[in-house]
C-alpha cells in the first residue's frame, strides 16, 4: 500500500511521506503531493467566502502604541479598528474580527501563507520578511515616523539644536539609522549612547545621562506617559527624523478581496470631507456602489456608523482625547493640508 502525505496549509516542511511497501514514481508522488498540500488553499474559493464561511475578518501588525496594543486581553487601536470596518462592511458586525501581534519572524509566517486576511505592514517589515512577493501593498492607514524627544525644560526647538549631545536610542533600530542619517546629511556631530532595552534607555533618559530620546513617534507619546509619571515632564519635538507609511495589505491572489479593503480605508478617510454647498461629504463623499464585490448598497454608512470616520479614529486611539495625545501632523486629512489623500467626488 503506497504511503500516505499527511499536509496541513503551512510552510513546506509541514508535509511528510509516509513510506510504503510498494514503489511509486518519484514524479508522481511528487506531483500527488503538491496537489494534496495546495488543495486546503485552492480549493477555499475567494477570500470573501473564506471569511463568510469563518464568520470573522483575521489581521495581524506588530503592535505600536495606538495602532495595535494588547489590552485586558484583547487588540485596541486605529489598525484594528480599520479591520473592524471591514468587517462591518463584509460581515455586518465591527465585532467580528481575530487580531494577531506579529512580534517574531515565525509570526509573519501569516501574511506567507495567508492565514490572516488583511496585514498592516511598513516597507521595513516588508523587506526585511521578504513579503513583497506574498501581498498588495493597499492604502495607508497611518503615516508614522521617527522623531525626538527632549525635556520640557530643554532648549531645543529642532533636532539641529542637540549637535555636540547625547541621545538614546535602541542599538540596531531603525531610528538609530535615521539619527545617523540627520546628523551626516546636516554635517553635525552627536554622541551616541545605544540600549538593548526600551526600559533601560527610558531609564537613561529620565536620569539625564542623555539629552534627548529617539524613536517612532507612537513609541515616544507611549514613553512619555511613563516617564512623565516618574520624573521631569517630557515634550517630542515636531520636526521629524524620517517618515514611513503603514499601508493595509492583502494577498496577492484575490482581487475581489483587496479591492474591499482598499474601499473601505478610502471610505473611513473621504468621510472626514465636511459637506458643503459644493460638494458632498461624509459616506457621499465617494459613494460606492459595488455589488459585483459582494457589498451591499449600505455598506458604507455600516461602517462610519460602526467606526467613525479617519478622523473619529484618531483622536480615539492617538489624538487629544486619548492617553498619548498626538497631534494629527502627517496623518490630517489632505484638504486640511496632511498627506491622507484618496479619491472623492469632485
């Protein structure tokens, strides 16, 4: 009796041959298998009747203060609540979603294999897991960037001011290369002082031994309560470092799917459009109507009803009525002067 390929959607290595008393062609064993390990995924049918058929919308991030951050056990922030409109708009329930943290290499294994439905990524994270062959990189959902942070009480109004001062920053980040990047391109020096651990460099910059703290912007608001609430009171400065957009992704083999997303996140933004003699705003802002994608005519004003718009987000999760109390910057709607942008009805 021939062996029998024991496969679960995964990785390859989650196939094994059993072996058997009887001979069988090495091409066609072959070919047997890779039929039967790729039948879980091919024979799903579309994304949308995936999620149907599973009753919840599945995304995943690396957490960051105000995006995605665990709390009493569950996700919390504006990209989960991104995936909370698309499940509104495909679903009917915000509530319907699964969130994953993706925190170590093997947890990017779900945007591989496409066991998530929706992945917010930076072009880092993309590059560095080697995903650009795996997804659609969709609309931004957030435009992050490294910035610094200094003591209230310091003199700096911009970066340039801290030439010739120390500065924290994690060993091997990336806002240690924007550091480096800044300084050179500004034909400055500063001294560097780099910690293995977030707590430890926080540690540091609340003793003084550095002048200023360097990080993601999200990471700084987060820092800033916890060393506000145990030493002197700390301000981020507005000038950026660099700046980087998280988009919402999606696989590449179903077009249907990442239309929906990119919908949606058009819809949460338009929507922020104020209504005027001249033009519409709100869910008018950029009607669609798309029931070959499998949405119904009231999808859109499911979903503000369900969210918000962009800006309702915002300020639940990062703004001035939050606990990290962002200001908007980057993340303003275009006509506001910020680089959100996307189409409306002109």
């Amino acid at each position: 009796m021939a062996g029998r390929s024991h496969c679960r959607p995964g990785p390859p290595e989650a196939c094994r041959i059993g072996r058997g008393r009887r001979a069988v062609p090495l091409v066609s064993l072959l070919v047997g298998i890779l039929m039967v390990c790729d039948a879980p995924l091919a024979g799903a049918g579309s994304v949308v009747e995936r999620v149907k058929a599973r009753g919840a919308v599945r995304c995943g991030s690396a957490e960051r203060p105000g995006l995605a951050g665990r709390g009493g056990g569950q996700f919390a922030g504006l990209e989960v609540d991104v995936c909370r409109a698309v499940a509104a708009a495909v679903l009917g329930s915000p509530d319907r979603i699964e969130y994953h943290g993706y925190e170590t290499p093997k947890q990017y294994d779900a945007v591989r294999f496409q066991t998530d439905d929706v992945f917010f990524l930076t072009g880092s994270e993309i590059a560095d897991e080697n995903l650009a062959g795996s997804i659609v990189p969709g609309p931004v959902v957030f435009v992050e960037s490294h910035n610094v942070m200094v003591p209230s009480g310091s003199p700096a109004r911009s970066v340039s001011d801290l030439a010739g001062e120390s500065i924290c920053f994690l060993a091997g980040s990336a806002a240690g290369r924007s550091l480096n990047a800044y300084f050179e391109a500004a034909r400055k020096s500063w001294h560097r002082l780099a910690f293995s651990e977030e707590g430890e460099m926080n540690d540091a910059f609340r003793a003084q031994r550095c002048r200023a703290l360097a990080g993601e912007v999200t990471t700084l608001a987060e820092s800033r309560l916890e060393i506000n609430g145990h030493g002197p009171a700390s301000r981020i400065l507005p000038e950026p470092l660099s700046v980087f957009p998280i988009v919402a992704a999606t696989g590449t083999a179903d077009g249907q799917w990442s239309a929906i997303v990119a919908w949606t996140m058009i819809t949460l933004v338009a929507a922020e459009r104020p209504e005027t003699e001249w033009y519409a705003g709100g869910a008018d802002a950029m009607p669609v109507e798309a029931t070959n994608l499998g949405l119904d005519p009231a999808w859109q004003r499911r979903v503000l009803s369900a969210v918000g718009n962009y800006g309702d987000i915002f300020e639940r999760h990062l703004g001035k009525g939050s606990r990290l109390k962002l200001d908007r910057g980057f993340n303003e709607n275009q006509f506001l002067g910020g680089l959100l942008l996307c189409p409306f009805l002109e």
